[in-house]
C-alpha cells in the first residue's frame, strides 16, 4: 500500500476512533466495578509478558507520545491487517488513554450487511477471546451487562462501520475469529 491513501484517511478514521472511544469513556460492563471479580484479569501480564490490545488502525496516533502513570510498548501485529500495532502495558492505565479494544472489552462488534445497498452494521456480542479470562460471559450471555454499555458497544460500532478503514479492520478480525472457533 501507498503512502498517499492511509495519509488521506487518517483525519476522518481518527475522528471516528476519537468519538467511539469517547462514547466509551465512561459506561462499564457492569454498574459495579467488574474488576474486583476478578482481579482486573483483562489488564494482567500473562506468562510471556508480551500480550497487549490489538489497537484499531490509525488509533497508534493516540500514543505517538509518552503519556504519563500509563507506561506503555507498541509492537507490529499482522495477525489482522498488515501494518497493525499491538498495545503492550504494565496493568494499569489512565482510563482516559485506554485503547478502543480494552473499552469494547469482554464485548466486541459483529458486522452484518443487510439492506438492498448491503449496508454494514454493528452489534454487540460477547468476544470469544474473553472466555478464557472473564467471568462475565458465563453469568447468563449479553442481558446480564449493563444495557448502557451495550448500547455504547453498538453506539460507538456505528460510527466506526462507516469508516472503510475501520469497517475492514473489523471484518477482517471477525472472518478470522470465525474461522479459528470453526478448526
Ligand atoms: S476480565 Fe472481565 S470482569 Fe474482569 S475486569 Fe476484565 S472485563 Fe471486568
Ligand atoms: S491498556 Fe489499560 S485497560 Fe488495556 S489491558 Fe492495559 S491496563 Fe488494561
């Protein structure tokens, strides 16, 4: 890929990450504090030391600095898209400078295409990935999150869909977490 094109939809695909991560600033999966549950399970190192958030495209722009309390790495990750960035932290951030995937987290956006133009859309489901780590699947599916933080998900997946960059970036992660639930 070229220069010319990601240099001419980064304004727009940044101003839709900003607003999706706002709108996600402050709704929580549960009303409570889910991590005391768990020990805030989604935020600890595992083993290798080296897992991290895949950030959506363009949003490695929100952390071209060093932002402080919220030690941070970026690391390539091709696992969806060529060029991708993996955010790897110390456990703990400023909730302002969390990235998108740590908001929509144990939930994230399946895109459909319907309509007579195939238009996308966006809905919440649970991500298969949290099973291993959150108890909040199991506790009876998406009506036992908290509906504000649904509707955030499917509010800030809304503006998301309508950026090709970032439409493709969360189709191409779906077909591949579809597949590998299929092996
Ligand atoms: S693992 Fe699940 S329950 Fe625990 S903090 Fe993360 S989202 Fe909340
Ligand atoms: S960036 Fe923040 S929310 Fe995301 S895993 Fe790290 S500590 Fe948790």
């Amino acid at each position: 890929m070229g220069l010319l094109l990601p240099l001419l939809a980064r304004p727009a695909a940044l101003r839709a990450l900003d607003s999706a991560r706002k709108l996600l600033a402050t709704p929580t999966p549960l009303v409570s504090d889910c991590g005391k549950r768990c020990n805030h399970a989604c935020c600890q190192s595992d083993e290798t030391g080296e897992n991290g958030m895949l950030l959506f495209p363009f949003e490695e722009h929100f952390y071209r600095k060093p932002i402080p309390g919220f030690p941070f790495r970026l690391l390539p990750h091709d696992s969806v898209l060529k060029g991708g960035r993996r955010l790897v932290c110390e456990g703990h951030c400023p909730r302002e400078h969390r990235p998108l995937s740590c908001r929509l987290f144990p939930l994230r956006l399946r895109i459909t295409f319907d309509g007579p133009d195939d238009r996308p859309h966006a809905n919440a489901e649970i991500d298969p990935r949290s099973w291993a780590i959150c108890p909040l699947p199991e506790r009876g599916g998406l009506p036992a999150f908290a509906p504000s933080f649904v509707e955030a998900v499917e509010q800030a997946g809304a503006l998301l869909v309508h950026n090709l960059w970032l439409l493709e970036f969360l189709v191409v992660e779906q077909e591949k977490l579809d597949e590998s639930r299929r092996l």
